[in-house]
C-alpha cells in the first residue's frame, strides 16, 4: 500500500463551520499554506444544523444574502401554556451553503480543501504535534505541518487522542429536524420548553423564507431520560407529533431530514497543546444553554487563526505560546459558558410549572437583558429574574455548583 506524504504550514482536520473560518481567517491574514482535510465528499454533506444565527455571525463573518434562508426581528418562547414574543432579531441559514461559500472564500484565498480525506490520528515527535495520519480511497495519507488544528467537531478526534477533551465525561444531546414546506404563519424563530413535545429538550420551529420551514426537536439525554414516558418512542416520532401538532403551520412536503448530536460541557478544555489547536465543538465550544454551535465554533476558530499566524511568524509553536488563544477563549466566553451550562440543566429540568414561568419572566427582560440573553452574557441577577424558584430545588444546588470549579 503506498503511503502519500504532503507538507503545509498548518492543515486542518474537519471542514465544518470552524475549520473553514480558521482556514478563510489565516490565508485572509498570511501567506501561509493551509489545507482543510474534511471526511466526507463535499463540504455540503456536513447538513446536521438548523442553521439559526444571528447578526454577529451573518454581519461579523461576512456571509452573503444567497445563505440566508430567512431573516425575522423576533424570537418566541412557549411553554405549555405560556407565549411571549422577544425582540431579538435572527437569522436562518442554509448550513450547507455556509459550509460551501466559507470553503470556496478559503479557497479562493488559497487554501487548499481537501475532501474525502479522513484523519485518524496525530503524528507526535518529541511531544509535539507535527502532523496527521489519515485515509483517502482506502489509501493512508500523511500530511505533516508545523500547526495543526483540530475542527472535526464533537468526534473530537485528535483531541480526544491527546487527552485534551474527555467527551465520555460530556453532557449528551441529539436533535433531528425536519426541513418542510407548507404553510407557516408566524414569522418568528418559535423555541418550545415542553415535555410533552421535547421531553428534557426543546422543539423548534424556525421559517426559511418561501413557504419552507424547520421543525425539530431535541434533547439532553439525562434530562430526556427523566422526563420521558416509560418505553418511549423515537426521536422521529417527536418530530413527526411536532410537526402535525399546530394550525399555526402546515406541512406539505419533507424536503430533507437534519440530524446529529451534541456533545458539550461547560467548554473550560484544553484548546492548545504542543503543534496543536482546537477550534469549534472538537473542544465543546457549542454553547450549552440551547446548542447554538455555529457562532461559538466561528468565534473560536478566530480567536485561535489570529493566535496561530503570530505563532508560525514567531517560529514558536508550544503550548506556552499558543494557550493565549485558550486565555482568551476562557476569558471572553469559557467562564459564561459555565454559568449557562448551569441554566441549562435547571431549564431542561423544568417541570410544567416552571417552564410556563420561565417563558413568562423571560417576557418581563428589559431591552439590555435581551441583549445579554442573546449574547449569552446574563448576569447572576438576570438568572435570577429568569428563574422560577421551587423549594425542593434546594437539592439540586450541590450537582449545579461543582460546574462553578
Ligand atoms: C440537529 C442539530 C441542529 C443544530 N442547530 C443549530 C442552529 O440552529 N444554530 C447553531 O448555531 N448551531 C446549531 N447546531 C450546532 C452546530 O451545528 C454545531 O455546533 C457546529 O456545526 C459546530 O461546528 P464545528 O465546525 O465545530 O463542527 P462540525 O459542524 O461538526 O464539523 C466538523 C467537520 O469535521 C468533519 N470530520 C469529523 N471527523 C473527521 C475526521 N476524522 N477527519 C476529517 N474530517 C472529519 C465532519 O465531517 C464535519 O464536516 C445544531 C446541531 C445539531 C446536531
């Protein structure tokens, strides 16, 4: 079996959201030669998000009118028998789209993409990284680097090799959605806490521009397995009851079907090793209050693009130097990241009650608590206004805490 052998100053393992924007980022900034090694065939095969965004990603990254399916100035939260309508305006993107333009923008920069191309591990001399082994038609590859960058998302598949991220200790999530078209009335982004419909999760119902929308649910499996009947179904009978339960929409057609899952944690893991960073959900940077993952991964990829160039340009590829990308990640958004994981696990946790009361309170947020809610930078007090207090969750304060450490 012949073994192929190429050499780039930084290759990246996964071509999703955050492996393309840290490619599309360095050749922006550099002349330095990037590959992105991605599994599958196309870049568009990656079709498991629902794609709903918001300005930060849309205008902050520079992504074109032709991936935006819709654009709506409200987002609505339900409970079982609780409405509001939030002024937080948002986007739904054509995920496989997104993944197209960032890889062709890379390229077009000179990055070389390279499909079909699955990395199984990383190639470690006198404890640093310089490069991958991997399989392209049945035939190993190596390709060697003097960084790479781990974005192959929650597989986590050279961090997990490195002891960087322990996804066996991470919290579990899977959602499945349906892209339809038929009749939707509303013209809000529509999230759902309720068991009946998403037991321990949430259902969505997002518009993607004539007369096509997206129906889903999904779920944290701890929280699935406390709040779901007894010998319950699948995840596709969710989403079907969803999708027929409401005269506000209609379903003519499935379109196509989006599914994955979500493995996450309070996002505080190791992001830089020897020769090595990690970006996007390889290191969990999905935020773990509603699984939105596309912003955060982008973000990261270019907190680390920016740390990465100084470092090659500097020759210094170790830990020392590249963890300023993990103080930074850290600083800006690992540390509220760990208070949402912890409205997260109480949200999902929710009895009826509750969730109506959730829903009614997030009504009661003033215009800069909505801001914070949509930046994921609620303050200790906004919690507190937000959460619909119970006396026997006194119990629950030890299991919720140990995430503060
Ligand atoms: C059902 C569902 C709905 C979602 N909806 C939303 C939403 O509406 N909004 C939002 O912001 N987020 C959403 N998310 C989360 C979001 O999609 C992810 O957080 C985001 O895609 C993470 O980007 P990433 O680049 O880190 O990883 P990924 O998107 O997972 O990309 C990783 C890439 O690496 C490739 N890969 C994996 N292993 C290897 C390997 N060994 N070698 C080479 N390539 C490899 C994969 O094929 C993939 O293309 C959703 C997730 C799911 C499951």
């Amino acid at each position: 079996m012949s073994v192929e052998m190429e050499s780039y100053d930084i290759v990246v393992a996964g071509g999703g959201p955050a492996g393309l924007q840290f490619a599309r980022s360095v050749v922006g900034r550099s002349d330095y030669s990037v590959a992105v090694l991605e599994a599958n065939d196309e870049l568009a095969d990656n079709d498991k998000s629902t794609g709903g965004t918001f300005h930060q990603v849309v205008e902050g990254f520079g992504v074109p009118d032709e991936v935006v399916m819709s654009e709506s100035a409200t987002v609505q939260f339900e409970g079982p028998s609780a409405r509001v309508t939030l002024d937080i305006p948002n986007y739904v993107l054509d995920f496989p789209a997104l993944l197209e333009f960032l890889g062709a923008d890379a390229a077009a920069d000179g990055a070389d993409i390279h499909t079909g191309v699955r990395v199984r591990e990383p190639i470690v001399e006198g404890g640093t990284v310089v490069g991958v082994r991997g399989t392209r038609d049945g035939e190993s590859v190596t390709y060697r680097a003097d960084l790479v960058v781990d974005a192959t998302g929650p597989a986590g598949t050279l961090t997990t090799r490195l002891h960087m991220w322990d996804r066996e200790a991470a919290q579990r999530g899977i959602g499945k959605e349906y892209e339809v078209t038929g009749r939707y009335d509303l013209s809000s982004m529509l999230f759902r806490f309720d068991h009946e419909y998403a037991p321990g999760g949430y259902a969505w119902v997002f518009p993607g521009g004539d007369d096509v929308f997206k129906v889903g649910v999904c779920w944290i499996d701890d929280f699935y397995a406390r709040h779901s009947p007894p010998d319950d179904g699948a995840i596709d009978d969710y989403v079907e009851r969803w999708a027929r339960s409401d005269p506000r929409w209609e379903v003519d057609d499935v379109r196509a079907v989006h599914a994955g899952q979500a493995i996450s944690d309070n996002s505080i893991n190791r992001r830089a090793t020897d020769g090595l960073v990690a970006v996007g959900d390889s290191v969990s940077s999905i935020n773990p209050l509603f699984g939105e993952g596309i912003r955060s991964g982008m973000e990261s990829a270019e907190m680390a693009a920016e740390v990465a160039t100084r470092a090659l340009t500097a020759g210094d590829v170790s830990r020392s130097f590249l963890s300023a990308y993990e103080r930074r990640w850290n600083r800006e958004k690992g540390s509220n990241w760990k208070r949402q994981r912890i409205a997260g696990e109480l949200l999902y946790d929710f009895d009826a009650a509750q969730q109506n009361r959730f829903v009614a309170n997030s009504g009661r947020l003033s215009d800069a608590q909505l801001d914070r809610l949509q930046r994921y930078e609620l303050t200790l007090p906004d919690l507190l206004s937000l959460y619909p207090f119970r006396l026997d969750d006194v119990r629950k304060a030890p299991t919720l805490l140990r995430h503060l450490w």
